[in-house]
C-alpha cells in the first residue's frame, strides 16, 4: 500500500495530519483543495461564488481521476469529495482510505477559530454554520462510512496520536 487518502469533513485535520503523515513516511503530501485554488488561481469560496458548487465538484471529479496513479503519497480530499463515489471507489482499491472524524460540537469550535473558514469556505447550504455541519455531516457520513478503511475519531487525539493510530493500520511495508 503506497498510497494513504484521507477523508472527512471540514476542520476534522486532514492537511494538518496528512503533511505530518508524509513526513514521518517520507513521502510526498498533497492537498486536493489546495491543488485545485492553485490550478485555477482562485479560492474555493471564489469558484463556487463565481461559477456554482456544480462547476467546483465537476473540477474535483477531473482532479481525483488523476489522484489513483500516484505512489507514495499521502492525499487530503476536500470534505466533499466523497461525493464522487465512482472516483473513490477507485481510489479505495488501491490506497488505505482513514476517515478522521470529529464531532459537530468540535468541528464547530475548530470552524469558529479557523481563520480561513469565512474568507475561503464556501457556505454548503443557507443555514447558520452549526446546522449546515450538522446536516451536512449525517448526509456524508454513510459515504465516509462506505469509503473507508477505518475511521480515527480526531476530538480527543492530537496530531502525533492520529498519526501513529493511522501508521499502525499501514500494512507493513517492504524495506527498500
């Protein structure tokens, strides 16, 4: 298994684990949100303002494609892009698939002092930000649930903890 995608919603420590992840395995990191603003110079918050949430995950589809060729690395999905079932499922055949998940109440706070929940997170539907993390997250969590290999609950754990739960799952590797 050369390959570890994370999954779960906003604020759970996707990029934060993922980069700390990839260093300890050295191995590279990539965050997709990230690599989509840097394809088309705009945040998130921009496409989806600009051109829809539509155009947004029709872009991501096209960008996971790619992800399933890629070996040593380490990959933080956007909390969305579990919506693309097709594109995970391939991804699942050959990556060990970690679901971090927190809970509403803490994704909340994490939100809340996030500086880049208002200026680059996109609203996901017309209500206030509480209700559309609770909402949002009973829909996704049967496809995170689906997806993945196992689930890592993030509320208590910090990063180094998250990361040797996901290193003990890691098949053993072969020495090079």
């Amino acid at each position: 298994m050369d390959r570890i995608v994370l999954i779960g919603f906003r604020c759970v420590g996707k990029t934060t684990i993922g980069k700390k992840l990839a260093k300890v395995l050295d191995w590279k990191f990539l965050d997709l949100d990230k690599e989509i603003q840097k394809k088309l110079g705009k945040t998130i918050k921009e496409l989806v303002e600009e051109k829809g949430w539509d155009y947004f995950r029709k872009i991501e589809k096209e960008e996971m494609k790619r992800l399933k060729e890629l070996k040593k690395i380490v990959i933080a999905l956007g909390g969305g892009s579990i919506l693309h079932q097709e594109e995970m499922g391939n991804l699942s055949k050959n990556s060990l698939v970690v679901w971090l998940y927190s809970s509403p109440e803490v994704i909340l706070k994490r939100m809340k002092k996030d500086k880049k929940t208002f200026s680059q997170r996109p609203a996901l539907k017309n209500l206030d930000l509480e209700k559309e993390i609770i909402e949002v997250l009973k829909e996704r969590m049967p496809l995170y649930e689906k997806f993945s290999h196992f689930r890592i609950d993030t509320d208590k754990l910090d990063i180094e903890e998250t990361v040797k739960k996901i290193l003990e799952k890691l098949p053993q590797r072969s020495k090079e």
